[in-house]
C-alpha cells in the first residue's frame, strides 16, 4: 500500500510518494499507530494529531469487521476511538492544516507559487474503482500523485518501489475505501493550486467503522454537521448579524473628551500669590509661587514657577495644564514614583477636603493638580519598559503592582489614573493589570492559602475603583458577545473572571488524555499522617480548613460581580444590571454540552464535547456559587421566598430567548419540544431595549442559577460518579454500584476524589444554598399547578424537564452522601407537596425519567425505613448503618405531611401506570428503565401502606374503583406476565448456552470471537434474568399485601379490573405449571431468584383471596382459554409438595366446582351464577390482619 510520508525543505513540509507495504499484510492497529506515529512530522506528535494520521488510521479501520484476528479494542478506550474515528471531520484546524500541508504552506502561513519551471501538473481524473476485488498499485499512485499535483510539482515513484506481496492468510485492506478516500480529498483541493482555502470543504468520513466511503470525487463535499458551520463543539451558531448595539459601548471604556480639566482659573492675582500658592506649596511638598508669564516670581525663594496667563473674565488668570505637568516633573520620586505622585495626590485631595479649598480658584487648582499628577502617573506606567532585565513587567509596574498587594495604592487615586486614560497603550494598561490581578491567584495553593492575601487585596482595590468596574465591565460584555459560537473550554480560557472562579477542589482531567486526574487539595490530605488509611477528625478538620478558603474566594467572586452589578449610571455607560446576566448567560449557554452528556455513568465521559471541549467543573461550580450568592437575599426566610415567586414568570422562558442560547432543543414538562432558537436574534445578551422592559433583577439571577444548576453542579456530580466508576474498574466491588465511594474507596486516587468533592460540593455554606434554592424552585413549580389546569399546562409548555430532574439529582445526591442534615432547613411539605402533584398530574409532567427521578428522591429520603434498595445503600463495609437523627427527622417529616398522607399513594399510582409512555424519549442517554421505576414504586408503596393514615389513599382510591386503580393493576398485571414470560424464555436461552459450554473440547473449536459474542450474551442474559426474577417476585409480594385488604379486593372486582386479573391468575397459573416451567433446567437456579414452587405458592394465594368475591368467579369462567386441569393440576403440586396452607388449596378447588357449576348452568342455558353457587369463605383464623383494612 501507498503512504503519505513527510519530507522536509527548508520553506514547507511536503509529502512524499513511498510505497510500502504496511497494511496490506495484516498488522495490529497498535502496530499500525506506530506507522503513522512515525511517518508524522515532530510538530504534529508534540501535542498534535497529524490530519494525515487521523485520515489513514480511519483508512485502515475501515476493514476492522474483516480482521478475525484482533480483538476489539478496551472497552475504557472507548473515548479515544471516537476521537480517532472523528479524525478530520470535526475539527476546523485539523481540516485547515491537512489543505496546507498539501499544498506546501504550514498552517497559519502565506502560499508561494512554484517557480515557472516547477508549474504543478494538472491533476488527472482518477480511474474509476473496480467493481470488487484489489485494486492497482498504479491506480493508487495515480490518485496520490493527483493530490500531490494539486499543490506542489508532480513526483515520480521512486524507481525502487515495488509492490510487495501481501503474507499468506493475512487480511487486506480495502483499496476500494482507500481509492474512494483519497479521490474525496482531491475532490476537495480542486485539483488545481489555490484550492486549499475553505476547511468546510475538507471529506466528511459517513461510518466510523466500516461505514460508507468518503465522498467520490466530483461529489459536492457534504457540509460538516454540528450546531455551527464551524465548529461542532460550540453550543451555538456564529452569529450573521451583528451584537446590539449598546455592546458598542464596551469596545472603548475611555471618558468622553473633556471630562478632565485641562485648566483652572483663578480671580485675580490676589488669588494666586495668597491661598492658590500655599495650596500648591502643599501638593508639591516644596515652595510654589504663580506669576503672569513674562512677569516677575511671586517668591523669589520659591523652588516651582508656575506662569499664569490672562482668563476670561477680565482680570482673571488661567493656570494650565502645561504650567502644572512642568511642576509635576519636579516631584522628587523617591522609592517609586508612581507613590510619590500618589501622595501629592492625596495632598490635594487634603486640601479639597479642608477649609482652604472654600478659597478662591484653589479648589480648581487642587483638581487640576489632581488630573495631571494621575496623568502623570498613569503615563509612567504605561510606558514602563516590559522587557526590563531586573523587573518582570517592568519597574515601575512591579512596583506598583507590589503597593496594590500591599494594599499602599489609595482606590480614589487608582480611579483617577484609570479615568485619565485615552491613548491606546493606556487603555491596554489597565486591561493588562485587571487581568494580570486575577492571574495572580493561578498561583493559589490551599496548603498555604495565606499566601493569597497580597492577591486578594490587590483584586480588592482594582475592583473598588469605579474606573475599573468600567474596565471589567467592558470586558465581561466583550466576553458574553464573543462567545457566541465559541466552545465552552475557550470561553473560560478567555475570561478575566476564570483564575478566580476556577479554584476549588474538585479533580480535573488529565489532558489530553483523561487520566491521570489532577487534584488541586491533594497537598492539603498527603500532608495528613497516615492518610488515607488514617480518617476521622483530621480529615474533617482539613475539610474545614478547606471550606474556610472556598468559603472566601466565592465571596470574592460574589462581591466582585456585585460590583458590577451595582454600578450608577455616571459610572459607566454599561447597565451593570444588564452585564452581569449577559455574561452568566454566555458562561452558561457556552457550556451546554456539559449537560448533554447526560446521566448515564458509562457514557458521561465518552461525550467528547462535555469531557474534552467544555470549562472545567471548578470554574462552572464557581459560578454557581456566587450565582447563589446573588440569591441569598430572597432565600433566606419564607416570607422573602413567596415575595420572590411574583417576579418568576414562566414566560421568561420565552421573552429572554437569548439568555437561554446554546445547545440541543429541550422538552418541556408538558412533553413537547421548547421552541427552536430564533435565528434573528444575538444570543446571550439582550437586544437594544428601553431599561422598563429589562426583566427584574430577581428573575434573572434566578433563571441564571438555575440554568447553571443545569451546566454546572449536575454535570460534575455526574462527572465525579463517572470517574469513581472508571477509578475503580476492576477492583472486587467493582459491580457494587449501590454503594457509595467512601465504603469501597482503596486507591489513594480515590480517595483524594472523594476528598476532594465533599470538601466543595458537600460544603454546608455551599450545599445550604443549593437546598434553599430547590426549595423555592418547588414553591414556584407548587404556585404554578395552584392556578388551575390550563395556566400550570401553559407554563409547564415553557418550563424545560431538566429543572425537575436537575433539583430531584441533586438532592438524592445529598441524602446518599451522609448529608441529610442539610434539608433540615428547608419547609418538607412544600417539597412533598411539590413531587407529588407532579407525579400525580402526569397530564401536565408526561416524561417517565422525570417521575423517575422523583421516585428515586422519594425513595432516598425513606430508604432508612425501607428493607429493598434504600438498605442495600446504607449497608457499608461493616454491616448496616446506624440511622441518623437527621435521617430519621426526614422519614418523620415527610410521612407527617398532609401531601404524603392524602396524595402520595395515589401519585406513585399515576407514576407506575404512566411508566410506558416513552415515545421520543432517549432512554439510554438518560438511564431510564420503566422497569427500575416501577421497582422503587413497589418499595415505596409497600412502606407507606405500613403507615395507616398513607394507606388510607389507596384503599380510598381502590373503593371508588376504574380511573387511577384500573390502570395501576392493569399496569402490575401486564407487568407480571412480560417478567415471567421473558425470565422464562431466556432461561432456556441460558440453558441452552450451558450446555453448549459443557462440551469443552466442542466449545474450543467455536472461533474466538463467537466465543466471546455468546459468553457476553449469556452474561447479559444472566443479569436481566436476575433483575426481572427479583421484580416479579416483589411485585407479586405487593400484589398479595394488597389483596389482604377486603377494600382492595372490592376494587379489583369493578368491571374494568376483574377481567384482567382473572385472565393473569389463568394465566400464570398455566405457565408456572407447564412443561416449559417444569423440565427448566439451570446451573443453580437460585442465583436467578428463580422458584417455581414459592412462584406457585404466592400465585395461589393471590388467586385464592380474590376467589372470595363472586365477579372473580364470573370472570375466571369467562376467561376463552380457561382450563379447570390447568388449576387441578396447581393443587395436585401444592399437595404432593405440601405448600402453602390447605385452606389455599380448598379454595382453588371450590374455584374450580364453580366455574364448572357457571359454565354448565350457561350451557343448559338455566340460571344465574349467584343463583346456583356461592362462594366458600375462610375462616377467621385464616383472615389476614396485614394494612389497612
């Protein structure tokens, strides 16, 4: 085969023709990396993929489904295939730079045309490819030689290039595929010189694996995919129209000519030889006298001259600002000149404040030294010299930079250099000190988080001066328009705010590989003696010291945007109350692809755009922190919570489109699609608008925090759990995901992961805020269901699903991670009232994952009490857990509210019935099994018809009968039968397996990769068996709990329920008794929780209490397929096995006599069944007492 391999000339890089025989002879694809690894120039393997590499690393696994003798590749390498698979299609710079390349100009470089003699030859048409078959060396030299000629002269083969025969038995690579994949590449050059300029125009790979072809030449290259034309990692298109125009305002933030005096006038002589001169005497710290020029000194002592010219009005004189910058100069500098000036600075300042400035013409004086001496010094810092030997930056800038930290520079003094500035280089000054006072904090170390003081004071002074609000307002606007069609990841690169927001514990990727994690508090734990072996108090104590630091920097953060947010009018013309959102919103919208990622642990890290081309967690999580911050003052108290709900109008969703840009479309609660993005409209900043029609301050932190809640905290939650499940990849408790990292945490990695994520994300000061803003997302979502059904089914249309799922995640998070004490602030009815009338108003939430992240909620916050999966969650290394007091103030808290008691039964109803309405759903994306959802419902269920006043919604609901009761059995029922059936079907499918694997010589001679294909399939198979063996037998164990209750059974004898429930006793009964069920054999059948006998036993006992009512019997008889030898034969097993009580077995039979009796009275036409039968009941000692009756 044919590689491109690189030459090099002193101008450019080429390629040049070499055949050699690489792929054709079946290496490894770890043997083929290396190929490419070193035909890639060293520019491309230093942090780079060579689009060359990509392009025939694609090539070559096009024919992988052809190769029997490679295994696949390690499920946990899974990211980087796609990486590779991808190759150029994605990536704009990769595309750009395989033209280059080709046509001889590096990446970022001019092209130079060939010399007249070295004119490139025409590319010619490549052959068509053949039919089937190889194809020939000389048609593949023809087409590379037709790409090489589009750019550079044409190059012969080398002389001594044969083909080599390929090895005896080894696989071929398809020359079709790479015959069509280098005509799509000459396709896309042009076939001429020059044509190398548009990276849309790069071949688009259509199957990553043995998929179809790249594009034929001639072909029109297909337009990339992706949200941009661009870039498919951005979350939103590049704009094609331009920013509002009030953005306009932050291109410059320099005062409007004229906003400085550039004289002062005094009234008369008198004036200047009295008060004015003593005043300058001061300022200056020397003698000053002030003269006409021309004219005598005032004082001929006098060190400063300053000349004086004639004014308006007559006798006036003028002191300008040339007379006063000469007398500048004269200050002595001392140790810094830039304090020296500051300090006749102050001076003025001094006498403006006294009673001397009430006297003639000083005050305007004092101002105007003022002006010049902050002119001055600003003048000295922007033209301090950068590349100084002794001082980074400069001397009088370091300088400078070391009395901010110092906290020696005044903030009026600052705010008057900063309001000085107009030439370029001076608007750059205070740019680059803005930025370079957050860049300082990159060097921030918790261990010695002393250390940051001189930091945070310096952001402290630069953040005070309303100049420099106006710098950094200018530049968070500048930021939030730049964003749009930017990758996440570039939008915190690119943010002044980021070395700030950035800093937390949380462990970050490894780039540019994933792993190894990189942990910002490991210092702070390895310094811990004996750590991680050692735990306990010197742990929590470090967690405290950690928060402490946290603690701070969010208040830095916060203070710092409340800066902004609250600047006045004449500070600058941005509305700080519109730059503040925009930016969130940016911040936001940017980094949605975070949140697309979704829920589903063994995907969440192979999202390329959330994992890799998003910001990092810390800096979202930062955000989020001083976004609540911003709420606090409407969330700490009730009151202020229900004053805040009349400002959160669901319609936000729709009139500030732009604040919710970026990203995939979302489903609203109500289950349709939330609108398309306007293409007419900027995104994330808001249009030219008059300030009334601005929305409330309230509502846009609260629609920022929430969206951020969306991008930031669940992502990372997720992102934590995803990392656990890969840290502890092939340890023993691999497959105990119900446990959490902390009682199964052996590697110090991940322990300081665990660490690291409790110390920020289980902070009370954080996690505080984050549980009162649920619980007002719950009073806003409680308010909205109270306006009746047609207003909650309007806003719930605008409202998307991930606010439910977002605020449900996150507080399961919590109560699984030992931090229940924490929702002890916060009013529980509201919150049960909240998730019970979504659940039971499924007309107006219709998507099952959001129930189900509801149920698992519910089931979190119950699961002390609960024997299923709650225990199994609190069971640590050394047995169950204590319950904590503040875990069982929960369970009491939420069984003690009227919603609990009077709807919640009724609502898990609704949710269980609801279960199978998925259409248009990504369940995998999500994690959502209506059959995991439907096993909480039954733990639920079971524990709260253990409690009387729970219950009593249940029997109340199976009384009136139909309506919510029928489809909740109708719903068990059909689920019983599927379990059964299916368990059943692939037992056999198991059994057959086994015996296959029995053979072992037999099994060997089956090829290696069918081996594996069925042994995976028979593990598969095993584990759903288990799964919905288990749930059977559960949610026959609720059905005969139910039935013990004489008002259940009433309920299921109305009309709409009987039928079903005759037909599934017949029915079950039929297959628990069947050849099929009864000649099952596997290894260890208990493994699966298979027993027919206990199945048989529970199904009898259930067909036995309804048997009671006569519309059961009525209905058995009408069952069409019924079989009275189908039940004679269940008591025969039931007696010659001795299971279950005898009363069972009396009743089956009475069943059986009736339905004869009915079915006999029918066909001799005679009778009513009432009339000729009645039914046997028990006796009382046989009467079961369980629930409420």
């Amino acid at each position: 085969m044919l590689f491109l391999t690189p030459g090099y000339s002193s101008s450019s890089t080429h390629f040049a023709l070499v055949k050699l025989p690489l792929v054709k002879h079946g290496l490894s694809n770890g043997e083929r990396r290396s190929c490419v690894n070193e035909l890639a120039p060293p520019r491309w393997r230093q942090g780079h993929h060579h689009p060359v590499h990509s392009l025939l690393a694609n090539l070559v696994a096009s024919d992988r489904n052809d190769m029997a003798d490679e295994p696949p590749p390690p499920a946990d390498m899974e990211w980087a295939s796609e990486e590779e698979a991808i190759g150029i299609e994605d990536d704009p710079e990769l595309q750009a730079a395989l033209l280059a390349s080709m046509m001889e100009v590096q990446p970022g470089a001019p092209h130079h045309d060939a010399p007249a003699a070295q004119q490139p030859v025409p590319a010619q048409a490549a052959p068509a490819p053949p039919a089937a078959g190889g194809v020939s060396g000389a048609a593949l030299l023809q087409a590379l030689q037709g790409v090489h000629g589009a750019g550079q002269p044409q190059l012969a083969a080398p002389a001594a290039a044969t083909a080599v025969p390929p090895a005896a038995g080894a696989p071929a690579v398809s020359g079709t595929a790479l015959l069509q994949a280098l005509q799509g590449v000459l396709a896309a050059v042009g076939g001429g010189a020059g044509a190398a300029a548009a990276p849309a125009q790069a071949p688009t790979q259509a199957g990553a694996v043995g998929g179809a072809p790249f594009q034929q030449a001639g072909a029109a290259a297909a337009a990339p995919s992706g949200r941009s034309s661009g870039d498919r990692h951005a979350m939103t298109a590049k704009p094609t129209i331009p920013p509002p125009a009030w953005t306009k305002q932050a291109e410059s933030w320099v005062l409007p000519a004229g906003s400085q005096p550039d004289s002062a006038v005094l009234p008369s002589m008198d004036a200047a030889g009295g008060a004015v001169a003593a005043a300058c005497s001061k300022v200056a710290g020397q003698a000053v006298s002030l003269a006409p020029a021309g004219g005598a000194a005032g004082t001929a002592s006098a060190s400063i001259h300053l000349a004086l010219t004639p004014a308006e009005p007559g006798g006036s004189l003028k002191l300008s600002a040339a007379a006063v910058d000469a007398a500048v100069s004269r200050i002595p500098a001392g140790a810094s000149l830039v304090l020296s000036l500051q300090a006749a600075w102050l001076r003025a300042a001094e006498v403006l404040g006294g009673a001397e400035a009430q006297q003639p013409g000083v005050a305007d004086c004092m101002r105007l030294w003022q002006a010049r001496l902050a002119k001055k010094a600003a003048g000295v810092l922007a033209s301090d010299e950068d590349d100084d030997l002794f001082f980074a930056g400069g001397k009088h800038r370091s300088a400078f930079l070391q009395a901010l930290e110092t906290a020696s520079v005044a903030p009026a003094f600052l705010d008057a250099m900063v309001c000085c500035a107009a030439a370029p280089a001076e608007t750059a000054l205070w740019e680059g000190i803005l930025r370079d006072s957050f860049a300082a904090l990159r060097s921030f170390s918790f261990l010695d988080a002393d250390k940051a003081e001189g930091p945070m004071k310096r952001l402290d002074i630069v953040t005070q001066s309303p100049g420099m609000k106006r710098v950094l307002a200018a530049m968070l606007t500048r930021e939030a328009v730049a964003a749009a069609g930017a990758r996440g990841r570039d939008v915190e690169a690119r943010s002044v705010l980021a070395p700030l927001l950035v800093l937390g514990t949380l462990a970050s990727l490894g780039q540019p590989s994933m792993l190894p994690l990189t942990f910002p508090a490991r210092d702070c734990f390895m310094q811990l003696r004996s750590y991680p072996r050692n735990r306990g108090t010197q742990v929590d104590s470090e967690y405290a010291s950690l928060r402490r630091s946290l603690q701070r920097l969010a208040g830095a953060a916060h203070e710092i945007l409340k800066r902004v947010a609250t600047m006045k009018p004449a500070d600058s013309p941005l509305r700080g109350r519109e730059v503040l959102p925009a930016w969130l919103a940016a911040v936001a919208g940017s980094n949605v692809g975070r949140a697309e990622a979704g829920s589903y642990l063994n995907r969440v890290l192979a999202h390329r755009t959330g994992t890799f081309y998003s910001a990092t967690d810390g800096f979202m999580v930062g955000c989020l922190a001083a976004c609540l911050r911003f709420c606090r003052p409407f969330l700490d108290k009730p009151d202020k919570k229900q004053g805040a709900l009349q400002h959160l109008d669901p319609a936000f969703y729709q009139k500030q489109r732009h604040r919710l840009a970026g990203g995939a479309r979302e489903r609203s609660l109500a289950g349709p699609l939330l609108p398309p993005y306007p293409a007419g409209l900027y995104p994330f900043v808001s249009p030219d608008r008059p300030e009334r029609e601005a929305p409330h301050f309230v509502a846009e932190v609260f629609f920022a925090t929430q969206r951020m809640v969306r991008v930031g905290l669940l992502p990372a939650v997720y992102r934590y759990q995803a990392l656990a499940k890969t840290l502890r990849q092939g340890s023993e408790d691999e497959e105990d995901d119900d446990l959490p990292l902390e009682e199964r945490a052996s590697t110090l990695d991940q322990w300081l992961l665990y660490d690291g994520m409790r110390a920020q994300l289980l902070d009370p000061d954080f996690a505080n805020d984050t549980v009162h803003f649920m619980e007002l997302q719950a009073r806003w979502l409680v308010g909205l269901m109270a306006g009746g059904p047609a207003a909650a089914k309007e806003a719930f249309a605008l409202i998307p699903e991930s606010v439910v799922r977002d605020m449900t995640s996150w507080l399961t998070f919590l109560i699984y991670n030992q931090s229940t004490e924490l929702l002890g602030g916060v009013d529980i009815g509201v919150l049960i009232s909240c998730l019970t009338g979504l659940l039971k108003h499924t007309d107006l939430v219709s998507s099952p994952p959001v129930h189900q992240s509801i149920v698992e909620l519910l089931l979190a916050m119950l699961s002390p009490q609960l024997g299923g999966r709650g225990a199994q969650r609190r069971a640590g290394a050394l047995g169950p857990r204590h319950v904590s007091p503040a875990e069982a103030a929960l369970v009491t808290a939420v069984l003690g509210t009227g919603a609990a008691q009077t709807d919640l039964l009724p609502a898990l109803m609704a949710a269980y019935s609801h279960a199978d309405h998925v259409v248009g759903l990504d369940v995998d994306k999500d994690q959502y099994d209506k059959f995991h959802l439907r096993g909480c419902i039954d733990l639920l269920l079971m524990e709260l018809w253990r409690d009387p006043a729970c219950a009593a919604s249940l029997t109340a609901a199976a009384r009136q009968g139909g309506g919510a009761f029928a489809a909740f059995v109708g719903a068990v029922l059909n689920d019983l039968m599927y379990l059964l059936k299916d368990s059943l079907q692939r037992l056999e499918d198991i059994h057959a397996l086994e015996v296959s694997k029995a053979d072992a010589a037999r099994w060997q001679q089956v090829p290696q990769r069918e081996r594996e294909e069925k042994q995976a399939f028979y593990e598969s198979q095993q584990s759903t068996t288990r799964g919905f063996m288990r749930m059977a037998m559960s949610t026959l164990a609720m059905l005969n709990t139910l039935v013990e209750n004489a008002a259940v059974r009433e309920g299921f004898m109305h009309e709409s329920v009987v039928n079903k429930a005759a037909a599934a006793a017949v029915h079950f009964i039929e297959i628990l008794v069947g050849p099929k069920c009864e000649e099952l054999q596997v290894d260890r059948p208990e493994q699966y929780h298979f027993n027919r006998d206990q199945l048989l036993v529970s199904m009898a006992y259930f067909t036995a209490r309804l048997a009671e009512q006569p519309a059961f019997v009525q209905a058995v008889s009408a069952v069409p397929d019924y079989d009275e030898s189908i039940i004679q034969q269940a008591v025969k097993i039931l007696a010659d096995k001795q299971l279950g009580e005898y009363e069972h077995r009396r009743r089956l039979e009475a069943l059986v006599a009736a339905v004869r009796q009915l079915r006999g009275e029918a066909d001799g036409g005679a009778g009513s069944a009432s009339s000729g039968w009645r039914p046997c009941r028990p006796s009382r000692s046989h009467v079961s007492t369980g629930g409420a009756r």
